[in-house]
C-alpha cells in the first residue's frame, strides 16, 4: 500500500530550489537549536566543575596564605621582643660603662 505521505510529495512534483533551501534552512535550524541546547547543557556542567575546583583552589590558597600570616605574625613578635631585649641591655650596658668609669676610672667608649 503506497504511503501517503509519498503521494503527497510526489503529486506537488520535482522541488524547486526554493522549497528545498527552505526545508534545507528549517532541518539546520531544528539541528542547530539541538546542538545549542546540548552545547548549553555540557557549559553548565563544565562550569559547575570550574567552579567546584576554584572553591577547592580557593580554600586551600587561604589556608596557605593564613600559615604564612601566623608565620609572618610570630616572626615579628619575637623580632619586636628581641628589639626590647636588645634596648634594655643597652641601657644596662650604658649603667655598667657608667659604674666602672665611676669606680675603676676606665672609659670603655
């Protein structure tokens, strides 16, 4: 039994260039809006793990860079309390030198 879909077809004749560019132009859009979709799909995908892996990066930079300032904070708390160290012993040299030069009459400088 012949389909009528065919006889439809072959009833309106050859295809002139006109019909066949525009089911040409219609099948291209119907794929292309296909691949668009699936495209879309994938980037929110690809995006999620972009994402993902940046959350990762990024709590593993902090982690590092708050080391590093506890680090940095230390250093500069024993470099201050040697500062005042130093300052006080200074100054107890400065009595020393004075007490000698007083008692034993030497200059030291």
């Amino acid at each position: 039994m012949p389909n009528p879909k065919e006889k439809n077809h072959q009833s309106d004749g050859p295809l002139s260039e006109a019909r066949l560019e525009e089911l040409l132009s219609g099948q291209t859009t119907v794929i292309l809006e296909a691949v668009y979709e699936r495209l879309a799909v994938q980037e929110v995908k690809i995006l999620a793990g972009v994402d993902k892996r940046l959350e990762k990066l990024e709590k593993r930079w902090l982690e590092k860079f708050n080391q590093l300032t506890t680090t940095l904070d230390k250093f500069l708390k024993r470099l201050t309390d040697f500062e005042e160290v130093f300052k006080f012993l200074k100054e107890d040299l400065k009595h020393v030198k004075a007490v000698i030069r007083e008692k034993l009459g030497i200059s030291l400088g």
